[in-house]
C-alpha cells in the first residue's frame, strides 16, 4: 500500500490476514493511525511506516509485533518519542528512524533489543543526546548517527558495541570531543567523522582500531593535527581528511599505512609540508592534494610510489616547480595540474607517462608541444589558456582524443580548420564543454 498519499484510514477486515509477513505503509502520509488490527499479526517480519507526516497515535501496538525483524520508521517527522513497548520486540533485527527531525530522545527500552544489528537513527537533527543503555545492543553492526547535529557529547558505554563494524557520525557538527571508550570498538571497519566540526582533536585510544578500513574525517575544520598513534591503522585502505582547513601538521609515521589505496587531503590550506614516508605508501593508487595552497613542495619520495595511477595537485598555488623524479610514476593515468598558478614549467622526465589518459593543465603553453610522447593520452583539458591558438603540434600523433574547455576562457582558439588537416591518424576529435570553437571546417 507504499505511496498511498490520500488514504486517511485503513480497511476493516484486516484482522483476517493473519499470515501477513511485510506490511508496507511507506509513504502514506495521510494516516495517522496503525489499525487496531496489528495485535493479530503474530507473523509480521517487516513493517514500513516511513513518510507519515503525522502524529502516529498507537505505536504503542508495535510491541504486540514478537516475530517483527524490521522496522521503518524513516521520516516520520512528527514523531517525538518512541514507545517503550518497541522494547518488547526482542526479534527485532533493523530499526531506522532516518530523519525523524522532531525525535528529542530514545526510549531507554531500547536496551532489550538485543538482537539489533542495524540501528540509523541519522538526520534525528533535534536528539541531543543518546542513552547509555545503548551499550546494551552488543549485537549491534552498523550505527548511522549521520547529521544528528545537535548531539554534543556521547555515552561512554558505546565502548560496549564490540561487534561494531560501521560507525557513521557525519555532520554532528555540535559533537565537542569523542569518548576514548571507542578505542573498544576493534572490529570496526568504516568510521566517518566527517564534518564534526566542532572536533578539535582525536584521542589516542582510536589507534586500538587495526581492522579500521575507511577513516573519513572530511570537513573536520577545527582539527589542528593528527595523533601519531593512528599509525596503528595497518588495514587502512581509504583516508579522506580533505578540507581540514585548520591542520597544520600531518602524520610523521605513515610508514604502516601500507595498504592505504585512496589518500585525499584536498584543501587543507594551512598544511605546510607532507610528510617524507608518504613512500612507504606502497599501495597507493589516488592521491588527491589539490586546494592545499600553503605547500610549496612535494617531497621526492613520493615519486617511489609506482602503483600511483591518479595525482591531483590542481590549485597547488605556491608550487613553483615538480620534482624530476615524478617520472619515475610510469604507471600514471590521470594528472591535474591545472591552476598552478606559481608553476611555470614541467620536467622533462614526464615524457615517460606512456600510460597517462588523461591530462589537465593551465598556463603551460609550452609543453602542450611535447604530448607527441603521451601515447595513450584520450583527454586533454585545456581550462585556462586565454592565449592559445593552435593545438597543431600536441594532437599530431592521436587518433581519438577529446579536448576539454570547463572555463570558456580558451577565446583565441576560434577554429581548429589548419590542425584538422594535418592529423591524418586522427579519426575521433571531441570538443566537449569548448564554448569558444565556433568553426571545425
């Protein structure tokens, strides 16, 4: 019966479908009541009441519910408290109460579910705080408290959730400090603290998490610097710290960090130096740093890492030059170094990525004539170059490539009719977003 936005009250006659196992009420936001029926539903595993955007006056039946595994409660949005009788369903396996913004408190019953695994309680943007019965659900695998933005502390009995896997606490921006009894949490896998901008530090007890795989720590604007300690975090494939734009100080001991895959340290704008060990990273794949304008250099170690394929330094505006040894990176697919504005030239040992697709750069008009050694190259953006006028020397060796304008500023490139007859390999040639190209023939 999902998206019945009209349908104000139920059917008699239900209590005759004694056999129901998944009631879908999802998205019927006219009803305000559950019929009075439910108490004979003694086979229910899934109800779904998501979307009623009134006040639901029996949900006190719910705890008639014993064989109900799943519930969805997910924006109910005039839903304030939660009945204790939820916490007579002692089967109950998934529970989401996703955006439920006017919910200022749960029940303390909840501590009797404890076959709970699943509990999202996200965009719950007025709870203000979480009971510590909640370390009761030691049953309990992924815990989504996303954007519960009034929240500022935490119980420390979350400690207790030991079979933990996914910790999810983005934007709870009002979150002051983290409990150090998360450092019990030794099977978790993914954290994300993103946007919990009101941090200021990390405790030490965090490096007890050697299974953590994910660390997300975006937008964690207040966050000076790192715990050395988080060095432990051996299985780490992903770390996003991108937009901490307080950091001053990175890791020194990133030498563990050996599965790391996926770094992105984007737009830290007070990071003046990255750390030596980065090539210790020898699994590296994507490493982001664009935005970060108080670098001035990038140490020649990262040039070691020959599984890099992805390297996005773009907006890197106080770089004045690339270190040679970047050559040494053969197996690079993708490289941003568009608005680098202090960087003039590029070295010549780039000639060596014979594996590079795609290619961004700005302001670098010479060596857009050395391309003829980028033999996989497809992609080339040219955002940026006011002055250019002729791409004849660069494509002469390509035969399907896509020239990219994002700015509209290439205004001198008005037709390509001289190039296009001398690229006799040429046989696809895309001009994508090229708002100025106004003739091909």
């Amino acid at each position: 019966m999902t998206s019945c936005s009209s349908l104000i009250i139920l059917p008699n006659g239900l209590n005759n479908v004694t056999s129901l196992t998944t009631f879908d009420l999802s998205q019927c936001s006219s009803l305000t009541l559950l019929p009075n029926e439910l108490d004979n539903f003694t086979y229910l595993i899934n109800l779904e009441t998501s979307g009623w955007s009134s006040f639901i006056l029996s949900l006190h039946k719910l705890g008639n519910l014993t064989s109900l595994t799943t519930l969805d409660m997910k924006r109910c949005s005039s839903l304030t408290s939660l009945p204790n009788e939820l916490g007579n369903i002692i089967s109950l396996i998934t529970l989401n109460i996703e955006g439920c913004s006017s919910l200022t408190s749960l029940s303390n019953k909840l501590t009797n579910l404890t076959s709970l695994i699943i509990l999202n309680i996200s965009e719950c943007s007025n709870l203000i705080s979480l009971p510590k019965e909640l370390g009761n659900l030691t049953s309990l695998t992924i815990l989504d408290m996303s954007g519960c933005s009034n929240l500022t502390s935490l119980p420390n009995e979350l400690g207790n959730l030991t079979s933990l896997t996914t910790l999810d606490m983005n934007r709870c921006s009002y979150l002051i400090s983290l409990p150090s009894e998360l450092g019990n949490l030794v099977s978790l896998t993914i954290l994300n603290i993103s946007e919990c901008s009101s941090l200021t530090s990390l405790q030490n007890e965090l490096c007890n998490l050697t299974s953590l795989i994910t660390f997300d720590m975006n937008r964690c604007s207040s966050l000076t610097s790192l715990s050395n300690k988080l060095s432990n975090f051996i299985s780490l494939t992903t770390l996003n710290i991108s937009e901490c734009s307080s950091l001053i100080s990175f890791l020194n001991a990133l030498s563990n960090f050996t599965s790391l895959t996926t770094l992105d340290i984007s737009g830290c704008s007070f990071l003046i130096s990255l750390p030596n060990e980065l090539d210790n990273l020898t699994s590296l794949i994507t490493l982001n740093i664009e935005r970060c304008s108080s670098l001035t250099s990038l140490p020649n170690e990262l040039c070691n890492l020959t599984s890099f394929t992805i390297l996005n330094i773009s907006q890197y505006l106080s770089l004045p030059s690339l270190p040679h040894e970047l050559g040494n990176i053969t197996s690079l697919t993708s490289l941003n170094v568009s608005e680098c504005s202090s960087l003039i030239s590029l070295p010549n040992e780039l000639d060596n990525f014979t594996s590079l697709t795609i290619f961004y750069i700005s302001n670098l008009t010479s060596f857009l004539y050395k391309l003829d050694n980028f033999i996989s190259l497809t992609t080339l953006d040219i955002s940026g170059y006011s002055s250019l006028t002729s791409l004849l020397n660069a494509l002469s060796n390509f035969t399907s490539f896509t020239i990219l304008d994002r700015s509209g500023r290439c205004s001198s490139l008005r037709s390509l009719l001289n190039e296009l007859s001398n690229l006799t390999s040429l046989t696809t040639l895309g001009t994508s977003r090229y708002s100025s190209l106004t003739s091909l023939l």
